[in-house]
C-alpha cells in the first residue's frame, strides 16, 4: 500500500478519472456560468457584455427582492420544523417505542421516497377548494367555520408548501438524529439516571449535548437544501399565486431558460449560492460559541 500510495504516477491513474468526470461536471459549468455574469443574452440570442448590469438590476429588481425574502422565510422555518419534529420522533423512537419503534420509523419514513409530483398532488387535492371540497376544508366547514382557499393567496399557499414539506421530510431527520441517539454510550445514561436525572432533565442535560454534532449536521443539512428548494414549489403552485410563492430557484430558472436570460440567471445563481455559504458559516461560528 505504502509503495502504491508512494508513486504518484499510481496516485495519478486511480483518482485522474474521477477528477476529470468531477471537473467537467461541476466546475467547468461552474467557472461558465460565472462567466455568464458579465453577459446578457443567451446561446439562441447570442451574448453581449453588461459589465456589472446584473448586479446594480438584482439590487432593484422586486421580484428577486420577493423571492430572496420567501427563500429565506420558507428555509428558516422549514429548517427549525423538520429538525424539530424529527428530534422529538428520534426521542420517541429511542426512550418510548422501544421495540416497535422500526414498524413506526418505517411508516414515518415513507413519505421521504414518495415522488415529489405524487405528493404535492395530493396535497392539492386534500387543500381543494374547487370543483369539489378537498378533506381540509370539509373537517373546517363541519365545525361551522368557512373554509379558505388556501392556493388562492400567498399567505396561506406558503402554509400548505410548509406543512408538505415537514411532512415529507421530518422521517428523514427522525432516522438521522435517531442514529446519533442510540450511539450514546448506555452507561453514560445508566449513570444520569442513578444521579437522579430523568425525562426532561436527562434529554436536557446529557442526550441534548452528546448528540449536538449529529443535530448540527441535520441544521446545516436542512439550511442548505430547504434554501435550493425548487421541485416541491413548482409542482404544488409553480410559484404562485402571481409571485408570492417563488423562491430565488426558481425565479433563477424561469429568468435563464423561460425569458432567455442567462446573464441575470447566473446572477441569482450567485447570490443563492452565497446566501448557503452564509448561513453555513453562521452555524459552525455559533455551534463553536457554544463550544467555547
């Protein structure tokens, strides 16, 4: 090993083709497309060069203002959500359901594999409002109270892509933290509990802390991922009504290849990619505070 690893040559014939696939499929198209910044146009229209234009037009275009701002909501709380809930199932999963927990990881994890067109049809028929009542709104109308149309507006469209979302995802993160749960050493537990710590203390005070690393991981995660979201959006409202639902990805997609326009496409593709840098780097400083 120590002679394989010794000649570079060797060195150069095992990782030469994965670099090579790497670099022509990420960071080609990455150099390229921060080329694009500096052009209006696209490949059908040709390119002419903007200088700084795409910038000085982010910072007074109100649509990218919108969709920065819904990013950034929907990221934030879906982050805090998903987490949370799959925090509380891990919980579950490790301190109350014991042996039967695997049957109830497995239904819970299921929505995580469902195509994402299927379940935003079905989310769509469950918030119906027209031509015939969808479950939601029937189990509001039986109570006596009238019954909203929830795609009919920005405000509660955003709810429903929210309640989707956790839905779908919260298995996922139950699964993760549930695995960094069942690494704590039992002895280390056995001994909380003879020192008097139980329920809420005992998770406070020794499970909280000995799996931080595993929930950072599921924050940064979600941070980022929930920030890039786009197939869920598209598929429940396609960013409506209007614009009220659009995230930066997808107003990113319809700027690049509906209107043509690949410069200011590449441009918010900058922006969202140094808002995840951001808030990466904002965690790991405040998770090494807490450290500290």
């Amino acid at each position: 090993m120590k002679s394989v690893l010794g000649d570079r040559r060797a060195i150069l014939l095992l990782i030469g083709p994965s670099l090579l696939l790497y670099s022509l499929i990420t960071l080609v198209p990455l150099v390229w497309s921060l080329g694009y910044m500096f052009f209006h146009g696209s490949i059908v229209t040709g390119f002419q060069f903007a200088g700084l234009s795409n910038f000085s037009t982010f910072l007074s275009d109100p649509n990218a203002h919108s969709a920065l701002w819904f990013t950034v909501k929907y990221a934030v709380l879906l982050t805090v959500c998903q987490v949370a809930m799959g925090y509380l199932l891990a919980l579950m999963y490790y301190f109350w359901l014991q042996s039967g927990s695997a049957l109830i990881r497995t239904l819970v994890f299921f929505p995580v594999v469902l195509p994402t067109v299927a379940v935003a049809l079905l989310f769509q028929q469950v918030f119906q409002t027209a031509p015939t009542t969808g479950p939601a709104n029937a189990a509001i109308e039986s109570v006596g109270m009238s019954a909203p149309d929830w795609f009919g507006s920005g405000g509660t469209a955003f709810w429903v892509i929210l309640l989707m979302d956790v839905w779908r995802s919260m298995g996922f993160y139950a699964v993760l933290l549930f695995a960094g749960i069942v690494d704590i050493p039992q002895d280390v537990l056995e001994s909380a509990r003879l020192d008097g710590a139980s329920g809420a203390k005992l998770i406070r005070h020794m499970v909280l802390p000995l799996t931080a690393p595993v929930l950072l991981s599921a924050v940064i995660f979600s941070i980022n991922g929930t920030l890039k979201v786009f197939d869920s959006v598209l598929a429940l409202t396609n960013g409506g009504p209007g614009f009220s639902t659009t995230p930066l990805t997808l107003y990113m997609y319809q700027t690049a290849f509906t209107y043509g326009d690949y410069g200011y496409g590449s441009t918010l593709a900058f922006v969202l990619t140094l808002l995840c840098l951001i808030v990466t780097v904002f965690v790991f400083r405040a998770q090494r505070r807490e450290i500290v």
